[in-house]
C-alpha cells in the first residue's frame, strides 16, 4: 500500500463512520475523533518526509516548522477530545510508513498535499457539526493553517498555489 493508498483509507475509514468521526450527539466528541486522526496523518506525513525524502536545507526547516504547526494543532485536538471525554486514536508509527510510490521530493510533496487536503475537508466537515464555539474557532483556525501549508506544499511541488476549485467554485 502506497502512503497516498494510506492516507485514502483514513479518509475512508472516517467518513465510512459519519455517526462516530463527523456528527455531534450533543457534544464535539464524534467530529473532534475525526479531526485528531486527519491531524495525526498529517503529523505522519511530516515525519516520513523529514526521515526519508531527499531534503534541501531550506526545505528541511520548512518541513520542521510545518511539523512543528500539525503537532500544536494534534495535541490541541487531543486534549479537547480528552476534555470530551473522548479517547483519541494512538497516532500512526513513521517507521512502519509504506514505501515510497515515487521516492522524489515532488513525490514526498505530493503525499503531505494529500494529507494536508484531507485534513482540510475533515475540518470542513467537522465544523458543521461542531457545537461549542471554542471547538468551531479552533478547527477553523487550524484548517485556515493547513491551508497556508497548502499553498507552500504546491509551490515547492510546481502545482498551482490553489486548487482550481478556488478559482471556479468546481472540480
């Protein structure tokens, strides 16, 4: 299974399970599940690319301080969903990440894109569920973040800054 396969299944998996990951029975627990584990992926992506992808300095911090920005927001959504008295997932291991499809810097690139879009469409779902105003400005905080990483990941990756959705409301 490829790392973009791996992150498809979370995404998946999540959205397989509306009732538990993305929908509120008067309280945030089910969509902040959901969000802990798109921001566990993207943690998990920063890993694999900084342990394995072919890296220039100036990509490296970058990288380092992306991570840094995903793992805030995964311990923020984790102490939340504790607060919640939800029990998060444990994050997935860097080490046991799938080969590589294309063992590049694009192809490293590409798979934090894909995470970090699936990140994003998990926060869209999840702040229409969301009910405690402090968990709403949260996600969306975080969302708007990953959307900055976003149009740095498709620059360094030669793509569009924003997707074309962005610019024609379509796919």
């Amino acid at each position: 299974m490829t790392r973009r396969q791996a992150f498809a299944a979370v995404a998946a998996a999540v959205a397989a399970r509306p009732g538990v990951a993305l929908a509120a029975s008067n309280n945030d627990r089910g969509p902040l599940s959901g969000l802990v584990a798109y921001q566990q992926e993207v943690v998990f992506g920063y890993e694999v690319a900084l342990n394995k992808a072919p890296l220039r300095p100036r990509d490296r911090a970058t990288f380092e301080r992306f991570r840094g920005q995903a793992q805030q927001a995964a311990a923020a959504l984790r102490k939340a969903l504790e607060e919640e008295g939800g029990k998060p997932a444990p994050p997935p291991d860097p080490a046991a990440a799938p080969p590589p499809t294309d063992p590049s810097f694009r192809g490293y690139v590409r798979d934090l894109i894909t995470a970090e879009e699936l990140a994003v469409g998990g926060y869209y779902a999840a702040l229409q569920n969301l009910e405690d105003e402090r968990h709403l400005r949260g996600a969306a905080a975080f969302m708007a973040q990953a959307g900055r990483r976003l149009v740095v990941l498709r620059d360094r990756a030669g793509e569009p800054l924003l997707p074309r959705a962005f610019e024609t409301g379509g796919p």
